[in-house]
C-alpha cells in the first residue's frame, strides 16, 4: 500500500543516532543522508526523515505510531533495548500481546520527538 512514509523531526544529528540504533536490530540501515534528511530501509528507503521546525507535536491521544517488522522475537527485544540506550522511552516492554491474536510479539518506544514506534513479529 505504501511506498514509504516521511515525517519531520527537529533535530536530524540525534534523530540519526536513534534510528541507526534502533533500527538496526530490525535489518534496516540508513541509505540516504544529508544535512536536513535521512533515509531508512533494507533494499531502498521506506522511512524519510526530515529537519522541520513543526514536527507533529507528541500527543499519546492522536493514535499515531509507525510499527517495523521484526524477523523474530529477539529482533522485537533488541530493538527496544537499542531504542531505548539510544535515547528514546519505553512505552511497552517486549512480550506477546494477546488482546491482538495469537503469536503477536511487540515492543514499544517513543523517539526523542515523540513518535510512538512498534516491532512487531508474528510467530512462534
């Protein structure tokens, strides 16, 4: 459905240290860098990021979160112990989430700015 989604931050040099670490655990790596915006992705760029002075503002009530795909559990736990050593906060610790179905295995952050993030596998 989507061929990449972007969103603004306020300040790229510590959004780029989050993401690097966050979303390495996960199989994704920064393809694209320059002074007011980041790329992510594993083959080609799925996540812009770019330098804003109006990021959307951190509200937990808007229901907004952007959830990544992890290729096992351990990639679910790394990225939120990643996440969080990198600066962002807990917001849902590693485990299964039955109340979403069988299998569903999650952790939640939030970035620096306020972004709600999710790693998600589906599986035993």
């Amino acid at each position: 459905m989507f061929d990449h989604i972007s969103f603004g931050v306020r300040d790229i040099a510590r959004s780029k240290a989050f993401y690097d670490a966050a979303l390495e655990p996960l199989g994704f790596k920064r393809l694209s860098e320059s002074d007011y915006s980041l790329g992510y992705g594993a083959e080609a760029v799925r996540l812009w990021i770019g330098a804003t002075n109006f990021p959307v503002p951190d509200d937990p009530r808007s229901g907004l979160h952007f959830c990544f795909v992890a290729a096992d559990r351990e990639g679910v736990v790394r990225f939120h112990a990643a996440a969080l050593a990198a600066g962002g906060r807990d917001n849902g610790k590693p485990g299964i989430r039955a109340e979403h179905g069988a299998g569903y295995f999650a952790a939640y952050v939030v970035d620096p700015d306020g972004y709600r993030l999710e790693a998600l596998h589906l599986g035993a």
